[in-house]
C-alpha cells in the first residue's frame, strides 16, 4: 500500500496546514480523496486493493465521495452495487438506497475518508435495516480519530488502505 500513499501524495490529496472539517474539528491536514478518486489510474489502484478484500456479494457507498470508489470497486471485483443517500428521497420512491439490496446478502462499506466514523456508521444501519449483513467497511484513508471504536460497537471490522499514523510519518 505504499505505492497508494505514495499516489495519493503526488496528486496532492494529502495537504498540511490548518483545515475545518465536516464536524466543524480544526484539523492540521486534509485528505481530498476526490482529487485522487477522479484519476483514473489512482482510482484504479484504490479499487484492485479494496476489492482484494471485499468480505460479502455486494458494495455499498454514500454520496457523494464514496460513489466513485463503489463503481469502481464494484467493477473490479465484478459484483453488484447501491449507493446510500444521506436522506431519503424526497420524490419518486423516497429510498435512500438506490440499487438492490437482498435480505441476508453480505453487503461490504466502502468510503473515502473515515474520522469518527459517524457516515459508515449510518451506512451500516441503513443496510441493516433493509435486511442486509454487514461486517466490514473499507476506507481509503482512516484519520484513526474513532472510527475503528464507532465501528467495533456496530460489529463491523474497518479496513483501511491508509491510516493517519502513516500520513504522518510521510510529512516528516
């Protein structure tokens, strides 16, 4: 996975100075993992070591990030996919699951950027409610700010392709 942290540096999606992030946290770095996932070579790169440990028949993403990554994924491992809305829909059928998802079928998470771990987390429920079983989410990046722990309570092991300790390291 160097080759990926490596990637991810020279695209310049990992940035250092003085960020806000979604939860409104002050942060010293930033991981725009859509500066990499719209390089087709990186996003390519993303998808053969995600799907390498998919655990389940279908692949799961949340808009807007995490879109990307799933159809990738989705056709290196050549399964099936959805994409989980943040709300329902509010015309049409109001799903917030947009694609297939069975009953009983292993449904694996994948997303860009874990920090608490608060959108895998309802990515997870939401799937769950539908009748799926989830037991693990794969992330590009993990900020290992408490998404392992937040996941762990739900019962779903997080796989992360990068961690923060590693981002660190490399700014050095």
């Amino acid at each position: 996975m160097a080759e990926l942290f490596e990637m991810l540096t020279e695209c310049g999606a990992i940035k250092f100075g003085r960020f806000v992030l979604t939860s409104g946290k002050e942060s010293s770095y930033y991981v725009d993992i859509k500066a990499a996932s719209t390089r087709p070579r990186i996003l390519r790169r993303i998808a053969e070591e995600m799907a390498a440990r998919v655990d389940g028949t279908r692949v799961a993403g949340m808009e807007l990030g995490a879109v990307p990554i799933a159809t990738a994924v989705a056709l290196q491992a050549d399964l099936p996919f959805c994409i989980l809305r943040k709300k329902p829909r509010e015309h049409g059928t109001g799903s917030q699951i947009e694609g297939e998802v069975r009953p009983g079928e292993t449904v694996t998470v994948v997303e860009d950027v874990a920090t608490t771990g608060g959108s895998i987390v309802q990515s997870v429920r939401l799937l769950r409610a539908a009748g799926a079983v989830v037991n693990r989410a794969i992330v590009v990046v993990d900020r290992e700010e408490g998404a392992a722990e937040a996941l762990r309570a739900e019962n779903v092991e997080l796989v992360a392709l990068v961690k923060r300790s590693r981002l660190m390291e490399g700014k050095a």
